[in-house]
C-alpha cells in the first residue's frame, strides 16, 4: 500500500520516517521524496497489513498522511498510443502490448507527474489528486 507524508516544518526536523521503522519493524519502501530542512512531501511503500499501524504512527510524530489507492491511471478513451509515457516514465511504469496499445503496471507508479506533462491527449490522472 502506497502513502503519501507530508510532514510539517516541526516534524520536518526529525528523521520521522527512520523513528516509525524503529518503533514498529515495519520496513517501509521510499519510492519518492521531496524534503528540505523545513517541510517535505514523501511517498512510501508499505505491507497493506501495516496500513493502519504505520498511519498512526506517524501522524503521532506530526505527519499527515494520505493512503493512495491507485497509481496514475490510463483514460482508454482518449489515449492514441503515442508512446509519449513509455519514454519519459524513469520506472517502466507503461508498456506496449502485442497489440502496440498501451497498458499500465500500476504498483510502479511512484506518481512523479511526468507521465501526465508529457502526454498530449491528456489520457493520463491521478484519481487521488497528488
């Protein structure tokens, strides 16, 4: 299950993410992060089971935090196959198929946005609105 952190100018001090790990043993996967000295956005990877646990835990050192249910997600209907998202998805997010349409492998989305820009039929979105 993917979350996306956000962390405050208070917490953003603390190393909030390496806490929760340590308090819970739940090994979290950083897929993106943006984070400076005073605020900062993360987006994590977690076992589904520990959903709730790692939520609470970290909303307790100060984070908001957002479960993501779906990655970026193709709009069949306005996308001509132009291949624009294959080339600029750092993470193979989208492919061809035998067919040359393009097909999505969702749970490696780590909703970098690039995909989105690039796309001239703007057939791409995000249905939680990052």
């Amino acid at each position: 299950m993917k979350l996306l952190v956000n962390f405050s100018k208070k917490a953003g001090q603390k190393p909030i993410i390496a806490q929760v790990v340590k308090d819970t043993g739940v090994l979290i996967n950083v897929e993106r992060a943006i984070i400076d000295s005073s605020e900062g956005e993360a987006l994590i990877d977690i076992p589904d089971e520990s959903c709730k646990i790692i939520k609470e835990k970290l909303a307790s050192l100060g984070a908001t935090v957002r479960v993501l249910e779906h990655g970026i997600i193709l709009d069949e209907t306005e996308c001509v196959d132009c291949g624009a998202c294959v080339s600029v998805c750092p993470h193979e997010v989208f492919y061809f198929d035998d067919q040359w349409a393009i097909r999505v492998r969702e749970g490696r989305c780590v909703l970098c946005g690039r995909c989105m820009d690039a796309c001239p039929h703007h057939a791409l979105y995000h249905k939680d609105e990052f």
